[in-house]
C-alpha cells in the first residue's frame, strides 16, 4: 500500500487533533494557573502574558508534534491496527497515554529515587494503554462514545486556535521588534 493512502483524512485528524488539543491545552492552562500567584508576587502583569505567549506557542509545537507521531504510527502499522479505527485509536492513545503521563508527572519526584519501582510502573502503564486501545477498538459502545467524545471536542479548536495564532503573532513581534 501506498504511504500517501496510509495518512487518515482531514475528517479523521481533526477529531484526535481536538483531543490532543484538549489535553495539551488544558495540562498547560492548570500548570499555569497554579504557579500565577508566585509569579505576581516578583513579575509585572506583561511579563506574566509573554509567560502564557510562549506557553501558548508551546502547546502548539506539542500538540503538532504529538499529531505527527500518531500519523507516523499510522503509517507504519498494519492498516487494521491503526489506520482503519485512527479516530478511536488516535484519541483512545491520546486520552490514556496524556492522562497517564500528566498523573506520573504528579508522582514523578517520589519514583525517580527508585528505579525498580519505576520501571515496572511504566511497563504496566504501558500494558494497560495497549490493552485499552484493543479494547476501545472492538467493543461497539466504547468506540462510539470515543468517536462521539473526539468529535465533539473540536468545538474547543474554535477556542484554542484563534488564542494559539494571537500568542504566536504577539510572539513574533515581540522577538523581531
């Protein structure tokens, strides 16, 4: 088969795009939020927006980044493996994987002394994405309301998008000025 014919469609990006969105955006927005206080207390309010201007560019690079790798994974996988579900499977990788890494992140600092725990943890971590990735792919009702769930998320790119192009417009003139 063709590489070309192995890229999902438009209508098939966009959705699992919007889910990537969502986790990127929002992890960012809650990281954000959590240290403004400290940052009000030694930065002026404009330094504080050129903080969220390069975070906004940030998530951007991100979420592209991670869309490519998902667009990689369906290249190289088996056309019933990935590309046939790329929607259910994008989004299911995504949502779990993201969710997974965002409540590791949490746990970061009391594993990273211990290897031996965490090298299991993310072998399980790992297993159970895999396992629920098959799963969201062969149950009926969960493939739907997966499907349904990244559809309906891109409502939020008409949110995110335009914050994203303000930021990285507001970014370029503040470096070339």
């Amino acid at each position: 088969m063709d590489i070309v014919k192995k890229i999902p469609r438009w209508e098939q990006i966009i959705p699992v795009y919007a889910v990537i969105v969502m986790m990127v955006y929002v992890w960012s927005l809650f990281q954000y939020f959590w240290r403004l206080s400290s940052w009000l207390n030694f930065s002026t309010l404009g330094q504080v927006g050129g903080i969220y201007v390069y975070t906004a560019a940030v998530n951007f690079i991100e979420s592209l980044l991670i869309l490519f790798a998902l667009l990689v994974l369906s290249v190289i996988l088996p056309s019933k493996w990935f590309y046939e579900q790329f929607v259910v499977k994008g989004s299911t990788l995504t949502l779990f994987t993201l969710g997974g890494l965002m409540l590791f992140n949490q746990a970061l600092f009391e594993d990273i002394l211990h290897p031996s725990i965490l090298l299991p943890k993310l072998l399980a971590f790992a297993a159970v994405v895999v396992l629920l990735i098959f799963l969201f792919g062969r149950i009926g009702f969960l493939k739907k309301t997966m499907e349904e769930l990244a559809n309906r998320m891109t409502v939020f790119l008409y949110i995110w998008m335009p914050i994203t192009a303000i930021s990285i417009l507001i970014l370029l003139v503040r470096n070339i000025f």
